[in-house]
C-alpha cells in the first residue's frame, strides 16, 4: 500500500475537498472561527465565499450557527483545533448537533502532540474522549490525508453528525488513491497472528514500523487502522483478539478514554484479552513533534516493546 | 394558513387566556416543569403564531416557513400550549406532558412534536442557532424571518453575545431576538428592579442571599438595550404584555433592513396567575390542586 | 452499615458542609452559577455573603472566577448541574484547573437519568467522562449523603481540583456516622466469591439489592462501592477479579467511558476478565426517576442478570 | 522592588527596544511563536512592569503584588520578554523558548516561570481569572490591584463579555482590562479600519475571503468603547504605542473606584519592525535569518 506520494498533513485536504465537493454540487456550508488557514478551510471560502461564514473566535457560537443551517438542510462543516472544538463548545456539540443528530461536520486539526511547539494548552489529547461520549457522532480519525479525503467526502454524503480529528504536521501517505473508506472498518495494513497492533493517525505508520522491527525478531504482528472510531470495526476487533490473543493500541492521545478504552471496554465485554496502551497518560509540552513522539514514548520501538509485553502475557 | 391570519386583539387574547390555561394545567398534572416563565410569553408567542408568523401546521417542515426558535427550553408548556392552539399538537396530549414516553419533553427537542425547531435547555443556544438559520433563509433566497424568544438568563450567558456580535457583523437584517425581560430568574430576582426592599440594603453588588428563600441581584443586565445596541441591534423597549405593541415592534422588525432587531420585551414572570406573579418560587415549580383551582378561576375557567 | 435514616439527596449537603468548614476557619469561598438553591450552596451563601459569587447563568465565567480566587489562596468552590458544569466550561476546568492544578472544587448535581421529568437535555451521562480526561482531577462520586458530605471536606482539605457528583432525588443512606470516606478506596459493601458487583452512586443500593438476590440463588457477590472514581482503588479491583473471576459495573452514565470504561481498561492492562456492563448507551429521556431506573434497566434485577451472564463466562 | 519604580519616559522607551529584541530574537530561535502579537503590547507591559505595578522579582508570590494577568496566552515572548527585563528570567534562558526541556513554554503556564500568573493560550479567560484574583483582594482587605491583557480575539469570546458583566455588576473597581486593539487577528483583519481596500468592495458583511492569504473584515468588534459601557466599565482609548499616554490611563483606573476600566489601546501589531507592522502573516510566523538582522537593526541592535 505504500507508495512514494509526498509527506501530506491530514489537515491540508479539508478546503480542498469541501471545494471539490460543492462544485459537484452538494449543499455545504463552513463555519468558521478564525482558524480557517490552519484548518484549510479558506480554501472552500475563496471559492464559496457566500458559504463561509466566519464567525471570529467564537467557538460556541460557531457550533450553534452550523446546526441551524443544517436545520435548514445545509451540509454544515465545521472546524476548529481540537483542544478548542469540541473542548471550547462541548455543550452546544451536545445540544445543537448530538441530541438532535443535526446534519453538523465538525472537523479538527491540530491534535495531538505533534502539535508541538504551543505546548501542553494547545495539545488536545482528550477530544476523541469527548467526541465519543456523545453517542450520535461518527467519530473518525485518518491515518493519512489520502484517508483524510475520503472521510470528508464520506461525512457530507452521510446524513448526521461526524467528527474528523486531523493533525498539524505533514506525515507519510499510507494509502493509495484506489483505496476506499468503509465506516466502521478497520482497514487491515498488515496481517500477523502474534499479536495485533491497533493504532489510529499517524501512530499507524509507527505501528507498521514496530511490526517490521518485530518480523526481524520473529514475531508476527498484524496492524490495524483504527480510523473509525464509532462505529468501530467489532468484527475486525473480535478476529484479532481470537487470532492472535494480544493486543497493543497506539494513539496519539490520553490512553484513558480513547481508542485504549474502547478496545479495553469491547473485549471486557465479549472477549477479556490482555491489551498494553501506548499513549499518553499526563499534558503535553513544547517541543517539536518529532521530539514530543520520542519524549512521550509513542515511537515504533515503544510499540514493539509493548507487544513483546502483551504476548508475554498470552498465557497468564 | 400558510399566511399569517389576521387575528383581532380580542381574539388573540383569547387564545393567550387558554395558553395560559395549558400552561397551568399542563405543569399541574406533570407535577413540575417552568409555570412562570412560560406565563411571561404568552402575548409573545401568540402575536406571533396568530398574527406575525407565516407559518402551516399541515406542513411544519415548509422551508419557507417563518421559523420561532426558543433558547429558554424549558418554557416548553407555553409553547406546546401555544403549538396545539395553533393546530400542530392534540389538546389531548398536552397532559402527557413530561411523562414517560410523551412527545412532549421536559425540555424542547427539535421536531418533536414537528413545530419544534430547536432542542433546547442549556441556556444561551438559541441565538446562535437562529443566526444559522437566517444565514440560511439569505443563502437560499428565502424571504422566512426567524424569531428568537430569549430570557434574562440566555441573555448573561456569553453565548448570546457571540451571536449577537456575529448576526449584527453579518447584518442578519432576517433575524429578530425577542427578549422576555421578567427581571427574576432560577434564584431570585437578577437586579432590584422588581425586587420589594425591606430595609435591607440594596447596595451590595451581586448575589445578596435573602431569608426567604430568594437571591436578589444576581446578576444585572442593565443598561440591558444599550448591550444590543454596541452589539449593532436595533431596539426597541415593549411592554410585554401588550399585544398591539407587541405586533408593532415585530412588525417594524421585520421590515428594518439595516439591522437585526432586538424586542425587549419587559413581563411580569407568571403573569396572569395571581400568586405566581413576579414569585420565583414558581419558576420551576408546579402548582398544587388548590392552587391549580385558582389559578383556573383567576384565568375565567370552570377547570 | 444500612441504618434507619430517612433518605436524603447527596446534593443537599454542599451548603451545609461549606459553612461547617468555614466555620472552622477554612478559606472557602463559593461561585455560583444560578443554580445555588439547587446544589444548596445558597446555604453557604447565606451565613457567609462575603464569600459566596453569583455570577449569573454563565458556568465558564464561574470556573475562571474560581481559579482566579483560588490562585490568591482560597479554597474555591462552584457548582452547577452536572449537564452545564463540566459540560459548558470544558475548556476553563481544563485550562484554568486541571492544567494549573489550582485549587478548585467542582460540585455537579442532578447527575443521571434520576434527573428525571426535565428530559435528555437535563440528565448527564458524560460527566463522568468529561472530568475523568483531565488527568489532574480528582472524580468521586458519593453513594449516599454521609459520604458525599465527607467526600466535600476531603476535598476541601486536600490541594488540588477535584470533582464531586451528586443526584437530585432523596436516596438511601447506605453509611453511618462512624464511616470514613478515603480517596482511592473502594468501601467494601458486602464480600462474596463467585462475582463483584462493582457501582456506584445511588446504584449501590440497587447492587446490594441484587447481591441478596444473588444469596437467594446460591451466589455470593462481592459488592464494591466505586465512589472514588480517580483515584480508583487498584487493588480492590484486581483482587475482585482474582477473587471472584467476573464483574459487574453498574453507573447511572454512559458505559462507555465511565466506570465501565475504567475498570475495563485497568482490566485490560493487568488480569483480563469477563466485565458485563449496567448503564445507559443512548440520551435519556422524561419520566420520574424511578420510572426511568426501570424504563433503561438500571436495576437490581438487571445487575442480578447481568452477574449470571458475568458468571457464566468465566469458565471460556 | 515592592513599591513601583518610577523611571523615566526615555528610559521605559529603552527598556521597550530591549524587550522587542527579545521578541524577535526568541522566535527566530524557536522557529515558531506569535511576534506580531508581542510587539503590538510591548508599551503597555513595560509601563505596567516599570512605572506602575507594585511588584518584586524577588518574591513574585508576595500576596500583596499587583498583578498581571495575560488571557491573549499567545504572547509569550512579550511575558517572557518583559519578565527579563524586570529581574524574574535570566535573559540567558530567553533562547529556549519552546524547546523541549525548557521553562518558557509556547503558551503561558501559571507559575513556570514565578510571575506567570495564569495558564492561557485559549482565548478569552483572562479576563473571568482576573476578576477571581480582584475579589479576592476585596475578601482578603488587600489593596492590589489586577490588570488584564486582552486581544481582538479575546474580545469575540463570549466568556470574556460573561467576565465583563459581572465585574460590572460586581463594582470590581480593583480590575482594569487593558484591550491591545490591533485589529488583526489569526486569519487577517477583524475588520476594514487597517485594510487597504483596493477596489475590493468593504461592503460585505463577514469573512471576505482575500486573495493574498488574509481575510478582511472577520468579526468587527466596533462601536467597541460602547461594548465596555454597556457592560458597566468606564473606558478610555489610547494610542497604544505611547507611554506617557498608557501611564495616565493606568493611573486614573487605578484612582476609579466607581467602575472597573476598559483602556483600549490603539495598537500596531508588529509595532517596531517594518515588514511585521500591520501584516497579518506574522501573527504566528517567526522571522527568518534573514528577517532577523533586518529586525534587530530596524530596533537598533547589532545582534
Ligand atoms: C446553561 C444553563 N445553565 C443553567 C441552567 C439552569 N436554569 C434553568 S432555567 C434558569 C434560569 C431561568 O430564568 P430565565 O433564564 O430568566 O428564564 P425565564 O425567567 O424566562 O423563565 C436556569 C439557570 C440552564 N438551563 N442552562
Ligand atoms: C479559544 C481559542 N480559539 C482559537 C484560538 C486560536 N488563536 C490563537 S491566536 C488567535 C487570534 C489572534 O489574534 P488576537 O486575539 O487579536 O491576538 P493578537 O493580535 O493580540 O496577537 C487565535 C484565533 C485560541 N488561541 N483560543
Ligand atoms: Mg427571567
Ligand atoms: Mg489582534
């Protein structure tokens, strides 16, 4: 799958697609909140400027204005950084879009550590916890912009509520463009039946490097691609636990309440399995990211470590 | 009625006095729910359902439809009483109210029954919303206006400044706020205004807890029309109880094509029920039987 | 531990509790949010003016007040509804508390589907959710009125921001006088051997409940109170799992993210075991309290079902 | 120094030239940070810090200090800047701004270093901490006084008009807000007044998209000073830039103990460096190698 496509951030395809998308003539609107360089999002106003609508540093309000164009039958897209929507705007999330499933996209950048240089305010490492507590929302988080692209253009064709998480810095292309994104599947990026290596954003490419790594030892690693977070892939999950009878998440986020706690909670509930967390556990820093990744031990040679812990575990 | 009838005065009032007996009826048998601040509005949403608003109870999804937002969500007696006098809901149901399985919720939800354009019940969304929904209408080349009933308290909450910057900044000329201005709120009374002084001093600014079970001054919105003014509204000050001047300044609203209009409307929380009237006690609180059967006579009704 | 005291709401002792402290000295002071005669804190309020701010229907101004005074000292308390606070202040606990760590005091009532006739908007069921993102906070959650008022002056007494959540209805008192609330510690309510009944909130009663059920059909279940959601009692977990090999947990929230997230992923990292899952999956809706206990099978029976289905797994 | 010292216009105006050294030169190490934000309040931190504040490096947690409470989180370098200047950072430290490891962290951080009094990078806080902190003077009998840094974009958040109202209701007349009204704001111009419009129409309302990468006309924060009055605040307007000016209009709202005050400082943002002045591109863009030398001689320094 992997090709020699140049580095890409996830973050750069959103003005572009939602461009693309109202030219082939699909109702979308964007609201702003003084972020639509960072987040892309200028590049769909430049072209639909009667479709954007910029609403200053006002996150709330940005949320609100969104749902009551989608309660006219606009595709209202959103976007923000993720430590500010949804944590600056969590209750209109709630209220206007979740509770009444208005037709409302928001998309986020900047997640993560690898946002890097702010520091610890501006890296969100608990959005994908509070999206996934509202139980409406379609919560996604590409491992590429490839997949990036195709997930916004899936959200506007998809009636109701969907949270994109997007990050800052440019980062490897995984997919190529014949690759098709299916809600709700955890697309397989290497098969193996050791252990299982789940992992969401950029901690995917981490993983298939752990896994290689972790061939070189003899160890057979299959890696996942949680980019559906709700509806996750059950089915994918299940096989995994069954096949390899160890797992390993990787995120790019606190390890209680995101794609550690869904698998966590998931295989308490059908099939106990014992599962090692790589991510983070306390807030973040300044530094760049590629520093912030080794600081934080979400690196290839952390994930292979906690394999080799989780297979050593098997037969306890 | 896909056009605004052209009700009488007297006739509206009419339909106000049995709002004003759903409202009562309907808390009474949910044994809770927001009798008050739904009597404060009653003139307001019935000069709008019968005399303003294009609007068709057939066809509650028509996009041309003027559109009520409700941010004070929990004023959802008035408006299902108002919305089954329109014709959208069954008098019958109105004493489901609150029950398990109703349609009819604590708190507004958007759609149900059809009619209700808004979920609501956190304080300070409605503005925003209806901006969205006028931002709309102008996107589409809809002439609909939307309406928003807004409190005192959707009016301390800093989203409702967000939206009143950002609808006055887009010159959201198709948008009018309606601001049901009764000076009291959840615990007590949010400036001195309608508060009855007993020698205790009013000067101490902010929350004065009282012996009896109120707050005064918690939170003054004054000067309340100079705030929308310096937020690029126009204003106008109504007495809320009138349903002429009511129709007046929705009217002249609708029209002002330069900016958005904000109504101030000031009511008397529980108007029309004695012993409700300007008490925060009934904000949130449900009326007795015997207090039901007043209420119920004070109204004009056998029951 | 059951005693003859009438029921009583755990939101009614804020105020109570307050002014005590107060009374011996303690710097307490107390935002409000409009919602002062609710929590009680107006009880504070009323016997200490000078140290009680209404801040009108504004929750995020509330939070930064708060920390504000808590940065000059005090002991800053606030509350709320467990909807608004944290819900509509995310991100002032998140920057202004949790980050900083100052020494506020987060007070959240009417928790839960027992919120009742209001409806979906009014009932929290991500709260928990929310405040456990943020590593810094303390989250507890009382099961009935002695243990919150402890649980108050705990916090009061400890450095640092924490979280307390109550409900609106008169419950049960589960504890007498002599009980001594303490953080990270699972109160033991009854032992057992085949199965642990962990919950929390007014489900602890309804766990008990079920556990004498259990007794009848020849099951002993060990019953925990997991009022001390972080810290969490580890070791009363892992021995419930090495005890008694399956798991219950019972929450008036959502599952996912909640207790059942929690003691899943603890699970997870550390001795994998069958968990089956009481709580709510989907916003709730109008009806008296009770009503709604049983209309979304937050009940003893279902809690007695649920430990057959937790025990029949045991054994694969 | 617990008292406030009183130099000199000159001096303070040398003290201003070292800071936006500092400015320039910790971005162009970092290779990132905000300087276009920090030269636009680089007047007003050093008047507060060299005229008029009662504070001591020495014991920043002295109870008695004055404080300065910084919401626009993004300006860093200006805090951090500033605080060398006065004695709390050796500047050696200055060049490990955002590095990993390092003490003077992208945003604010309360406490790291002692002097940061508040942990901010979020818009629109500061101003509801630095009502906290100026109640609890009033609670404490303390005589300090709170002083706030805002932006345009704190000025859009509906926290801070939620924090407005009630420092006006409070009579918080120990807190003054100091808004740094640069017009430019993260993705262009809040609004037309510093836009050169060629031939573009300054008609539409909201979020022009420009070609040139900026947007025009954002969120238009005017009639501003009416905002403030409305929400109970005295106000003043000052040129920004000017000591002397910010001096007098900090001393008279410290004397005010009528209202809290809003200044509004009329600013530049990337005051003092040509090609930063007035460009939005250089909100959260560091200065190249190249833009380094250019900057520090534009400021009068060899390196
Ligand atoms: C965000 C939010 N915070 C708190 C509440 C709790 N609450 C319900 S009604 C109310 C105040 C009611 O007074 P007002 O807003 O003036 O309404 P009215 O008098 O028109 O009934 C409050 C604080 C809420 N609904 N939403
Ligand atoms: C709540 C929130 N939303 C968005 C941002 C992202 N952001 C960082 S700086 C900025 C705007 C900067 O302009 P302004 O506030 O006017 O600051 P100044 O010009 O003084 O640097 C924005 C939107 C933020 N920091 N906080
Ligand atoms: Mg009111
Ligand atoms: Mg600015």
């Amino acid at each position: 799958m992997v090709q020699a496509a140049a580095d890409k951030a996830t973050r750069e395809v959103l003005g572009p697609t939602l461009a693309k998308l109202a030219r082939e003539g699909l109702d979308v609107v964007c609201v702003d909140a003084d972020l639509g360089y960072s987040t892309s999002a200028v590049k769909f106003g430049r072209e639909f400027p009667d479709r954007f609508f910029p609403m200053g540093v006002a996150e709330q309000n940005m949320i609100g204005v969104a749902a009551g164009l989608a309660s006219c039958g606009k595709i209202a897209f959103c976007s923000s950084f993720a430590v500010f929507a949804p944590g600056h705007c969590f209750d209109q999330l709630r209220m206007a879009v979740a509770q009444p499933r208005t037709n409302v996209k928001l998309f986020a950048s900047h997640a993560g550590v690898v946002t890097g240089e702010d520091g610890a305010s501006a890296e969100a490492l608990e959005d994908l916890t509070l999206m996934l507590s509202m139980p409406t929302f379609n919560v996604l988080f590409p491992a590429d912009a490839v997949e990036c692209e195709q997930m916004i253009e899936a959200a506007a064709r998809t009636d109701g509520p969907f949270y994109i998480r997007s990050m800052r810095p440019k980062t490897r292309i995984l997919f190529d463009d014949a690759h098709r994104f299916e809600l709700g599947k955890w697309p397989l990026m290497r098969d193996g039946k050791n252990v299982t290596l789940i992992a969401c954003g950029e901690l995917v490419k981490s993983a298939l490097d752990a896994a290689e790594t972790l061939a070189g030892q003899g160890v057979e690693a299959r890696v996942l691609n949680a980019s559906s977070l709700r509806p996750f892939d059950r089915e994918a999950l299940l096989a995994a636990a069954r096949d390899t009878g160890a797992i390993v998440t990787a995120e790019d986020h606190f390890i209680q309440g995101g794609l550690g706690g869904l698998v966590s909670q998931a295989l308490a509930a059908e099939q106990p399995t014992p599962v090692e967390f790589i991510g983070m556990e306390g807030y973040g820093t300044s530094g760049t990211w590629k520093q912030l990744l080794e600081h934080f031990d979400l690196t290839p040679e952390a994930i292979a470590r906690a394999a080799g812990n989780a297979i050593s575990r098997k037969s306890r | 009625m896909a056009q605004a009838p052209s009700a009488s005065t007297e006739e509206l009032q009419e339909v106000a006095r049995r709002v004003r007996r759903h409202i009562v009826r309907m808390t009474h048998a949910a044994k809770s729910g927001h009798p008050g601040g739904s009597l404060s509005s009653v003139e307001i949403l019935t000069t709008l359902y019968f005399r303003v608003m294009r609007h068709d109870p057939k066809n509650p999804s028509w996009p041309d439809r003027d559109r009520f937002v409700m941010s004070k969500g929990h004023a959802t007696p008035l408006l299902y009483g108002t919305l089954a006098e329109a014709g959208y809901i069954d008098p019958d149901d109105l004493l489901t109210f609150r029950q398990l399985g109703t349609k009819l919720q604590g708190h507004t939800i958007m759609g149900k029954p059809p009619g209700v354009e808004m979920t609501a019940g956190a304080l300070g969304m409605g503005l925003s919303f209806g901006l969205g929904v006028a931002l709309a209408a102008r996107l589409d080349g809809r002439d609909y206006h939307t309406y928003c009933l807004l409190s005192d308290g959707d009016s301390q909450e800093g989203q409702t400044w967000e939206a009143a910057m950002a609808a006055g900044h887009h010159n959201a000329t198709n948008l009018t706020a309606i601001i049901d201005r009764n000076h009291i709120q959840n615990d007590g009374y949010s400036d001195y205004q309608r508060y009855d002084d007993d020698g205790n001093s009013p000067d101490r600014p902010g929350g004065w807890v009282m012996e009896d079970n109120h707050t005064a001054n918690i939170m003054n919105l004054e000067p309340f029309a100079d705030k929308w003014r310096a937020f690029g509204w126009e204003t106008q000050l109504v007495k809320g109880h009138d349903i002429e001047a009511i129709s007046a300044a929705l009217q002249a609203a609708r029209e002002d094509d330069e900016r958005p209009t904000a109504i101030i409307c000031e009511t008397t929380k529980g108007r029309g029920v004695s012993f409700m009237e300007n008490n925060p006690d009934f904000h949130g609180k449900a009326p007795s039987d015997e207090q039901l059967a007043q209420a119920l006579q004070e109204l004009g009704f056998e029951e």
